[in-house]
C-alpha cells in the first residue's frame, strides 16, 4: 500500500509542477494583455483630453482674433467718415472702443501708408514715421490686402517700439461720392486711405 502511494507521488509530482507552471504562465499572458489594454485605455483618454485642450486653445485663439479684427473694422470705418483726424480724436475713438483685448499693445494708423497716430502714444512712439512702402517683406502683403479688401495678420514678428507681436492690419477707405449717379444708385467711389493696425503682445496671446 504504501508502494502505491510513494509511486503515485513519483508519476504526480512533474504534472502537478508543469500543471502549475502551465497555470502562472496564463496567469502572467492574461496580467500582460490586461495591463497592455489598460495602458491603451489610458493612452486613448489622454489623447481625447489633449484634443480637448488643443481644440479650446484654438477656439480661444479665433475668439481673440475674431473680436479684434471687429475692433480694426470699426476704427477703419470711422477713419473712413473722418479722414482728416487728429492724434487726440484718434486716441479717444480708440479709447471709447470695446471689446479690446487685454493683450493689445496698441493701436496705429498710418495715412498715406505712413504711420503718423497711434494709441497709447507714449508706448508706441517708436513705431511713429514708419513707412510701409520702405518694408520690403511686409509691403507686397499690404498691397494685397487692398486689392481684396480683407484683413491680414503677420507675425510673430520683432516690433519697431521693442518685443515681438502679432500684428492686425485693416484697410481704410476714404469714401468719396461721384456725381449725381453714385448718390442716386446708392454707390460709391472708394480709395485708399492707409492702414490702421493692432498690435498684440505675442507672450501675453500666447498665455
């Protein structure tokens, strides 16, 4: 009797420790594949939230861009009907304008293609006296613009008063009537003005 049972041990004992090895082993592939799912699960859910977050950035980036190309169409277009202002007409339209960004640096109008008003004016005098015509890179861009009457924006770039920034930039249109069929059909002759531009402070738009 005991014979039998020493040999059942013998004939047991390697199945039991393969049957056991056999059993961990599935135990760590299943530990593996579910750590690995786990881990993609994760991954999966931080890419959604990072697209989330880049996609409110940038919805933040055009609501800020937006708002202020609406600040340079009005100030275009009081410049327009008021061809003639001043420097201290210019800075208190300026100031009566809502909606201006608290990055916004300030705020120049260059007639004849020169700049000659700006807001604030002490912060921004090193930008007085530049002539678009002589900047080279960013003049063909302006002519552009004329021709198709949008908006543009250029930048980052290093900026005449010091810093870098983004710059908005709108065409301003001295309205002029022709004779008795303009004013009958309700149209008008347009011709250039300037330029009147915002500038935004590239660190503080970024944060």
């Amino acid at each position: 009797m005991q014979l039998r049972i020493l040999e059942r041990m013998r004939i047991g004992g390697p199945w039991a420790v393969i049957g056991v090895c056999v059993v961990l082993m599935i135990i760590t592939i299943a530990a593996y594949r579910i750590d690995r799912l786990l881990y993609a699960s994760h991954l999966q859910g931080v890419k959604a939230a990072t697209y989330r977050e880049l996609l409110e950035v940038r919805e933040n980036f055009e609501s800020v861009l937006h708002s202020q190309s609406l600040v340079l169409r009005e100030l275009s277009t009081f410049i327009g009907e008021n061809p003639d202002i001043s420097q201290k007409q210019f800075a208190e339209r300026v100031s009566n304008i809502r909606g201006i960004d608290d990055s916004v640096r300030g705020i120049a109008a260059a007639p004849n293609m020169v700049i000659t008003l700006a807001h604030p004016l002490d912060q921004n005098r090193g930008a007085l006296g530049l002539d678009y015509r002589k900047n080279t890179p960013e003049y063909p861009s302006i002519v552009r613009m004329f021709t198709s009457g949008d908006e543009m924006i250029t930048g980052p770039v290093n900026l005449a008063q010091g810093g870098a920034g983004l710059i908005l930039r709108a065409p301003v249109y001295r309205q002029k009537l022709d004779g008795n069929l303009n004013a009958a059909s309700g149209l008008d002759q347009r011709r250039a003005w300037g330029v009147v531009s915002l500038v935004l402070d590239y660190h503080l738009f970024l944060e």
